[in-house]
C-alpha cells in the first residue's frame, strides 16, 4: 500500500471485499469534497462489458466527468468498477491513464479492481496501478474480514453507521450472513457488503434503542445454513451418522446438486492437497494451489486442517469417493422428475458406501 499524497484525487483499490472497495472510494470522494464541502456527485462506470463499442463508451464517459469541472455545487466522483475487464479492450489503459491527468479540481477518480473467487489478483492492472502512484494518488488493498475478525469490524462499521447493536447481535448477524464459517468453502467477497444491508434493515427495525439478538432473528434470514458447512466438515473428516443428520437439515434449504459442488469442491481440495503434500510441498504451495490467500494470517491455519482431513483417507479412497459424487450429480440432473427426497437418498447412500470407514 502507498501512501497518497495530501488531497490526492486518485486511487485504485484492489481486492477480495466488495464492501471495502466501495467505501475506499467513497471516503476518496469525502476527503477531496473535504469537511465544509458539498458532497460529489457519483458517476458509477461499469467496466464489465463485452463490447468494443460498449466500452468505447465507458471511455468516453470517464474521460468527460473527470474533466469537466463544476461551477455550481460539488463536484463529481467517478468510480470505475471491473477495471480488469476493461483494460482487456486496445487502447483502453492508454485512455485510462490518460483519464488521471485530466481530473479537474473538485472531481475525484476511484479504480476498483476486485479478486477473483479464488483470491487470484487482477495482474493485468498494473499499468494504471503505476500510473496512479505516479500521480500522486493512493493504492489501498482492501482485504475482507475472515471469521476471526468479522464480529469486531461489525461493530466498527455499525458504529460508523451510528447503528447501535450489541455485542450478541452482532455474533449472531454474522453468523446468519455465513461470514463465521471457517475454510475455503466460503466466498467471502460479498459478505461484508450483505452484512452492512442487514446492519441497514435492522436500523429500520429497531427505531431508537440498540439492535439484540432478537431483533436480528426476527429480521436477519439465514444467508448460507450453518449446517452445510458442518456437513462438510463432517464428510471430510469421514463422521457418516453426523454427516447424515446433518443432511437433513440441510438439504432443507440447499438444492441437492448444490450440495453434490460443495461436497466435491472440498474432497478435490483434500485430493490436490494430499498430493502436493507427498511431493514435499509447504503450506504455501499448497495454500497457492488451494486459492487460498497466502498473505493472510489463517492460511497455514486452513492449509494444516485440510491436511488434517486427508490423512484420513487413502487416494484411492478419495479418487472413489469423487467418482461417486459424479455419479450421484449424473442421476439428479438426468431425471427431471427426480424429487428432492430422492436426492437426498442419493447423497445419504454415498455417505454409507463412500464416507464410512472401512
């Protein structure tokens, strides 16, 4: 991260938090408008388009509101999304660079660069991310809150909000959003983001005192069901009666062939990381290999608990194990009519043959 000069007007902000992204360049907009100003105006650019003509346009319309500068009133923040995408069209990161030495006084230009599913970094900005440091403006990393940290920057971003919640409210709403799970079966990218909205609804519901427990169970639905990530972990540490009663509950709110991915995702995960494992690989190859950010300061956490779920199986136990995922998702999605109770024996019949201990 580089330190932005004072009253830079530029930044870029990259990373695996789409809440966090958004309020960078919202606080960039904040600080050029400064404390007695009027706010600026925000000009939202899309950058995820397929079209060369389409992002022609986007061109244009970034080059046209940096420039103009406002006579009355503030001026205008333009916030440019999916960067990466729309560097990948000729002549775009020319124009985008560009684009910096136009920004008039008043005006504000924010890049937004997010991360992929698997934490991979968008590589093929580094042309405006130079060029931004060039500038003078600032780039910032805005990383998401892992489950160890989630509860306490709710609270901060309730407080900034000047939403009152207590302490139990908070753990509990976290819970709900899917954002305490731990591992990588968990997209983490726009959990903060649902998390804010139902700080938002709740603010709605609570009118003048602080947010409990109660009131999040009444408001808050259930993003993901705990119980899904405990079927997980269950199956991937070979407890079929758990992995079972757990699938029932949830099953009730989990499509069967969703489950069939979840499920598949991990035992592949157990798989590449056995492998790399006998080869002699660290946890940062492995945790590379994995998607999993290897800056983080769970990393080794995640990587030494999915090894630990590997040993106990054999490869070809694993191996035997996928084919009978694939083989469960064939059926669901072969016949239509198939019901979800059907599904659900499906699954439960590949716990007792491929699950169970031998």
């Amino acid at each position: 991260m580089t330190e932005p000069r004072e009253a830079a007007n530029i930044g870029y902000y990259y990373g695996d938090d789409a809440y966090g992204l958004e309020r960078a360049a919202a606080l960039l907009g904040a600080r050029v408008a400064g404390p007695d100003g009027e706010p600026l105006r925000v000009v939202q650019v899309f950058g995820s388009v397929r079209r060369v003509a389409d992002a022609e346009e986007r061109l244009s319309t970034i080059v046209e509101h940096v420039a103009t500068a406002s006579l009355f009133g503030g001026g205008a923040l333009v916030v440019v999304s999916d960067v990466p995408t729309l560097q990948r069209f000729a002549g775009a990161s020319s124009t985008l660079v560009e684009a910096m030495g136009l920004v008039a006084p008043g005006n504000a230009l924010a890049f937004l660069a997010q991360v992929d599913a698997r934490g991979r970094g968008p590589s093929s900005t580094d042309a405006v991310r130079k060029a931004v440091i060039a500038a003078g403006g600032e780039v910032v990393e805005c990383r998401a809150p892992d489950q160890r940290t989630f509860v306490a920057w709710l609270v901060g971003i309730a407080a900034e909000l000047r939403i009152a919640i207590e302490g139990p409210a908070a753990q509990e709403l976290a819970r709900r959003v899917g954002a305490l799970e731990p591992g990588g079966d968990v997209d983490r990218r726009d959990l903060a983001a649902a998390a804010v909205a139902e700080l938002r609804k709740l603010d709605l519901y609570r009118s003048d005192r602080p947010a409990t427990i109660d009131d999040v169970r009444a408001v808050v639905t259930e993003r993901t069901p705990s119980s899904l990530f405990r079927l997980i972990d269950a199956v991937s540490e070979r407890r079929p009666g758990e992995a079972v009663a757990l699938l029932e509950r949830a099953a009730e709110t989990v499509p069967g062939p969703v489950l069939v991915v979840r499920l598949h995702r991990r035992l592949r995960d157990l798989a590449i990381a056995a492998d790399l494992a006998v080869a002699g690989a660290g946890p940062p190859e492995i945790a590379g290999a994995l998607g999993i950010d290897k800056a983080k300061r769970s990393a080794e956490w995640q990587v030494g608990r999915i090894l630990d779920q590997a040993r106990r199986w054999t490869g070809a136990e694993l191996a035997a194990s996928l084919d009978g995922l694939l083989a469960v998702d064939a059926r669901m999605k072969g016949e239509a009519s198939i019901s979800e109770r059907a599904q659900r024996l499906e699954l439960t019949l590949w716990i007792a043959e491929r699950v169970a201990l031998r």
